[in-house]
C-alpha cells in the first residue's frame, strides 16, 4: 500500500501533529469525497511501501521525520514550488526565498532523491508570459541545483470549481489566462515546454509532464507519474509491482495509493486549486 498524503490538503503544512499521531495509532479514517462515508485503514511500516507527502511547505513536519524513520516508514516528498507573489495566485504562501531555503533544508535532511520539485500549475497570461516562465524556472532550477533531481510541469486546467475564484482575480488584476494548448497558441506551447526542458537539463533535472495529453517527446520531456511505482522501487529498493490507478484521470500516470487527506481543508487557498 502507497500513501499518498494529500492530493486533496497540505497535510504537511496544518496537519503534522495529526498525521503523526495517527501514524502512532496505526490507522487513518478515509473519507470518500463523493458519499462522505468513512472508512478504517489500517498502517504499519510492514503494510505501506512508501508515504507519498505533497505540499508547498514542510517545515511543520520536519521535526517528525526522524520519528518517521525510527518507525520504518519509507517517504517522499512532492514540493510545489512556484512564484507567483505579485499576481495573488497564491495568497497564503511566505516569500519564494524563505521556501527556497525550506526546500534546500528538507533535501540536505533526507537526500535529494526524495524531494521532487513541482513547478505546476503553470498559468501563462498577460501577466505570467512564456518570458516570465522561462525566467522565473530558470531562477528555481538554479536555487534549487543539487538539491534535487526531477521536475515535474503542467499548464493550468480549468476544473469548473476554479472558474469562479479565478474570474474574481482576472476582475481585481486585470489578468488574461491564455490557454496555450488550443490551436493557435500551440507553437507558443511549444517554444515554452523547449525552453524548461534547456534549463532542467541545464541544472541536472529530469523533467517530466504530469497529466498532460500532448505529447513532447520531441524535447525529451517524457510524460510522468506522481505516483511513481517504479520510482519508489529505485529509492527503497523495492520489488513491487503496482497497478495503474484507475480512479483518476486518463491522462495521469500514478499507480494506485490511498488517499488519506480532505477537501476543502487546505489553509492556502490558491485561486487555481481545484481541491477548494
């Protein structure tokens, strides 16, 4: 069993306490999003091959790592790390620079391997041009050389949840969300997926696509998985073999975790999250 702690909630940034003292417990109640039914999944170090951490800040939990260790769970971390301060994307968030510095603390701690970089969504507008982007990855990738070692990127979808928060701040920013994977903007898409691919392997990064349907095999960008069975195996030095999670959209690659996080808990409040 994979763990995968939250596709829905930063549970590393509000609820590190919880997850720790329910790891102690040995189980979590899972929650389904659709009926609100709940129920009993059990953990132990023997049953879960690896935890899956997604956040923006894991400062809260690092103080429980070594606890983690000392238990014999295996994890990893997916850490979004983008940079949109000035246009409010992402209102609840510190300065890039002190997340840097997070980032950086978290890889000297556990190894590189196990901190993967999200630079998602990217939302290219007015505001946010494809020259912005190519800047703005280029100061990360920069920031963050050596201290990991794969990058995953994808554009902005627009869940109809989202259209509302974000109909608000195109109003108060006067933003324009373009849409670069419908023709005619495709050579714009193109141009920009080239340029993250030149610096990713500039500063020693894989780079991969996370549910994205078009293919950029031309770059060498290969489409990924968040989930990553195989990824796993390599870092822990497993045999598993895992299934396809078939539960999510058909374009994501992850194999099959369980999912112990919550809507509509998350604190940050990003006006492109679809998880609010």
């Amino acid at each position: 069993m994979i763990i995968s702690a939250s596709r829905r909630t930063d549970i590393p940034s509000f609820f590190s306490e919880w997850f720790y003292n329910q790891i102690v417990k040995g189980y979590f109640m899972k929650m389904n999003p659709y009926n609100r039914k709940e129920e009993l999944v059990e953990v132990t170090p023997s049953t879960v091959e690896a935890i899956v951490f997604w956040t923006k800040n894991p400062k809260p939990l690092l103080g429980y790592l070594n606890k983690l260790d000392g238990l014999g769970y295996r994890y990893l971390f997916h850490f979004t790390l983008n940079n949109y301060e000035e246009l409010g994307l992402e209102p609840g968030l510190a300065g890039v620079a002190d997340r840097i510095k997070v980032f950086q603390d978290l890889s000297k701690q556990i190894g590189k391997e196990k901190v993967i970089w999200r630079y998602d969504p990217i939302v290219v507008s007015n505001q946010t041009t494809e020259k912005f982007h190519i800047a703005n990855f280029s100061y990360l990738a920069v920031s963050l050389k050596g201290y990991t070692q794969r990058v995953i990127i994808s554009f902005l979808d627009f869940y109809p949840k989202k259209q509302a928060r974000l109909k608000q701040l195109t109003t108060q920013k006067k933003l324009e969300i373009i849409e670069l994977r419908h023709s005619p903007e495709e050579e714009r898409l193109f141009f920009l997926v080239q340029q993250l691919q030149e610096i990713a392997l500039q500063n020693g990064l894989e780079i991969y696509t996370c549910g994205e349907v078009g293919d950029f095999s031309q770059f060498k960008i290969e489409p990924g998985s968040c989930i990553d069975g195989k990824l796993i195996n390599h870092i822990f030095n497993l045999t598993n073999d895992y299934p396809r999670d078939k539960s999510q959209r058909a374009a994501c690659r992850c194999v099959k975790s369980v999912d112990i996080g919550r809507y509509r808990t998350c604190q940050y409040q990003c006006s492109y999250c679809y998880a609010n």
